[in-house]
C-alpha cells in the first residue's frame, strides 16, 4: 500500500472517530503520564534478566525494557523492573501490577486466548529439553524411562515433560519448583535425575552448578518455545508500540544500524526507508503517537537486535550460545522484519 493510501485510511479513521496511535490507549496514556515504563523481567536468569555485582539487570530481556523506555521517553533509565516468577508473571500483568512483560515467556494459543492477555510478537526462539548428570550415559530422553525430574511450576515445560513421557509410553515422577535456583538445588543434591527446561535456562542454570562440566544438556529439541512480550488485552496502541518497537530493533540490524553508527546514518543516508526508520520522515513515530526519534533512542541505548544478543547470549557471553534460530532470515534463522512503511 502506498503512503498516499494510508494517508487517506488515516484521514477517514480520524472522521469516523477511530483511534489512532496519536489517540493513545489507557495503557500507553498511564505510561506517559507515570513518565516510565514497568517491566515484569524474570528474578534470575542469566542471559536474560540477571543482577550484575552491583545490583544492576542486565541481560537481553532488560535490554528490551531499557530500550523500550529510551524509544518512550529518550532515557533509557524510566524503566521500573519488577521480578516475578513463572507462576505470578500474568497475574501480575493481568493486575496491572507491570505494563509490559518481557520475561523469556513462550508465546501460546491458550495463554493469548485465554488469559486476558495479548502475545506481541518473538523476539527468541529456543526448544524444550533435558540436563542430565555428565556421566549418566544418558544421551537420550527416551533413557530417562523411570526417572525423577525437575520442572517449575507454570511454565509450559510441565505439559511438555508429561506429553513426551506419556506419548512415548514411559514413565517419570516430576518435582515441581517455583524457581530455578531451587531445582537446580534439588539436581545438583542428588533429589532429581533431571531438569526439564528451555535449552537457554538450562545453559544458564548449569553455569550456577557447584561444577558445570559435571552436566551435560541433550541435543534433542520437543517444542518450540518462542519467548515474547506480553500485555494486557484491550490497549491496540500500546499494543503497536511494542509490536513495531521489536521489530524496529530487527530491522535496525538488518539495514547495519548500530548504537556506534545509528546518529550518522541518520545524518547522512540517502535510503528512504532508512530514513523512515530513524524518523528524518517522522510518520512511523507519528502513527505510534511517539517521537520521530524512537529508534534512534532506543538503538543509541542498548543496540539493535544483534548487539543485544552478543552482549548477553553470544558465544562470548558466559552463557556461549549461537545464534542459531535467531539468526536473521537472511542468514537463515526466524528473525524477519516486518516491512516498516
């Protein structure tokens, strides 16, 4: 569609009384209004959402808060981080209590169905699977016939753990625990066989082992578990604003835009759709009811996609992770842009 259209569909929306990203929400209202953004990150997961030795969170979903906060209101620091564990992180949002979550959440049907929540859109893309002690000599989950293991209670991993067990007609007894640390505790003391988790937490958890080459993370994949931000139903604005603001942050590595980089080719580049991005033509912020700037923000704070990702999960990070499926589509992962016009 061309600008000319949508220009026109945003000249008739505004005549019959439609709301558009100018005629904010109650969500995005409250937002400005407070003057920062509250963010329901998980209370420990390194990679993601980790106090560093000074008692700052760091990580890739803190990254995602902090840059929201810079693309809202050009500081980085307006941001409230809240910790909230699996069993607490919707109806905490559903309270109110957090504006946003970006809280390694697996993005479902039911959960965006039926929950009074909306799923934005991915932002990582990892698999449920199995960490088993180094000299167990179990090399597959089929192996763990009989045996006890580790899950944390509200996370899909649960229904993943009984499916594969009882699909494959064999049989284990779960030990359900709130947080990570507390099944890593009952793994590492000898009262579990095995913790069933996403293949990041489990590479997070294992760093945290009293010895980590003692344990060993299976190659099997069971899920697909794509994490992304929740909110609350009923605010379309607010809605967008998360939506194209993680998209924004793919799109910004995929045209090379960096937090090095992004103020001189915001100076100096000629591409129209570049110069969309980074608000030289200020429509995109406009339609978000935002300022032309957002990007540039949020980029100059924390980096675009790529550069969150290096700095917290990369193979030079502790956890040492490839980028796997969450390459860019180019490169062929999951990580597409949606067209920015």
């Amino acid at each position: 569609m061309t600008n000319r259209f949508i220009n026109a569909a945003l000249v008739l929306m505004a005549s019959l009384g439609l709301t558009t990203g100018a005629n904010a929400g109650a969500i995005l209202n409250a937002v400005k209004e407070r003057g920062e953004v509250v963010c329901g990150i998980n209370t420990g997961f390194v990679g993601f959402s980790m106090p560093d030795d000074r008692g700052e969170w760091r990580g890739l979903d803190v990254d995602f808060c902090r840059g929201l906060a810079a693309a809202l209101f050009g500081d980085p620091s307006k941001v409230q981080f809240v910790p909230l564990t699996p069993s607490t992180r919707f109806t905490a949002l559903t309270a109110g209590e957090v504006d946003v979550l970006f809280r390694n959440s697996t993005e479902t049907m039911l959960r965006d169905v039926t929950l009074g929540l909306r799923a934005v859109t991915p932002y990582f893309y990892d698999g449920h699977t199995f960490m088993v002690s180094a000299d167990s000599g179990v090399t597959k989950a089929a192996e763990l016939d009989g045996a006890t293991i580790c899950l944390l209670q509200g996370t899909t991993n649960e229904q993943i753990t009984a499916d594969f067990f009882r699909k494959s007609n064999l049989g284990f007894t779960p030990v359900v625990f709130e947080r990570s640390e507390q099944a890593r505790d009952a793994l590492d003391s000898g009262r579990c066989d095995s913790f069933g988790s996403d293949s990041g937490n489990l590479a997070a958890v294992r760093l945290s082992m009293r010895d980590p080459k003692a344990w060993s993370i299976l190659d099997e994949r069971f899920s697909k578990e794509p994490y992304g931000p929740y909110i609350r139903r009923g605010d379309d604005e607010w809605y967008d604003v998360i939506r194209w603001y993680v998209n924004a942050m793919f799109e910004a590595e995929e045209n090379g835009i960096t937090s090095e980089n992004v103020e001189q080719i915001r100076a100096t580049s000629a591409d129209v759709g570049v110069k969309r991005l980074l608000g030289v033509t200020p429509e995109l912020g406009e339609a978000l009811g935002i300022g032309p700037a957002w990007v540039v923000n949020a980029v100059k704070a924390v980096g675009n996609y790529g550069e969150m990702f290096e700095r917290h999960l990369g193979p030079n990070s502790k956890l040492g992770m490839s980028r796997s499926l969450n390459r860019q589509w180019t490169d062929g992962g999951l990580i597409y842009a949606l067209p920015m016009r």
